[in-house]
C-alpha cells in the first residue's frame, strides 16, 4: 500500500505485511541511486489494533530493494 502526500512532496508512505503478520509503515524519503531515508517509522503487530512509532529506526538509509516492497522505486519516486 502506497499513501502520497502533497502533490509536490517526493516522500511516500508505504505499508509491507511481514510473514508473522506484523505490519511496518515507513515514510521514505528518495536519495537518489535507489537510496530511500526512513523519515518516520511505524510497527504493529498481528494481535494489535494501532501502529506504535520506533524513533530508533528513524534516520536510517537503505537501498531501496533492502525494504522488500512490491513497488519500484522509479515507480514511487520516479
């Protein structure tokens, strides 16, 4: 799942189910190279019913294809 923001804002907020149902919402910032920042960073798990906030994993710089999306980045970002 894919949520844009502004129209003239590059971030994206995207949503992966893991295997053990737990669910990770990422708002990713483009890089450039296929390099995304993780600008905010969500988790629930398969028992929960809200999204809990992990500041930890916030700041953090990934290859795009590390993150296991369905999407491309040229896709998202492109």
């Amino acid at each position: 799942m894919v949520f844009q923001g502004h129209l003239f804002d590059k971030n994206v907020m995207v949503e992966r189910t893991l295997s053990t149902g737990t669910v990770v919402r990422l708002k990713l910032e483009p890089l450039g190279d296929g390099r995304v920042k993780v600008l905010e960073y969500y988790r629930k798990g398969h028992l929960h019913d809200r999204f809990k906030r992990h500041s930890d994993e916030e700041g953090k710089v990934f290859q795009f294809a590390e993150l296991g999306l369905l999407q491309t980045y040229d896709h998202l970002f492109g």
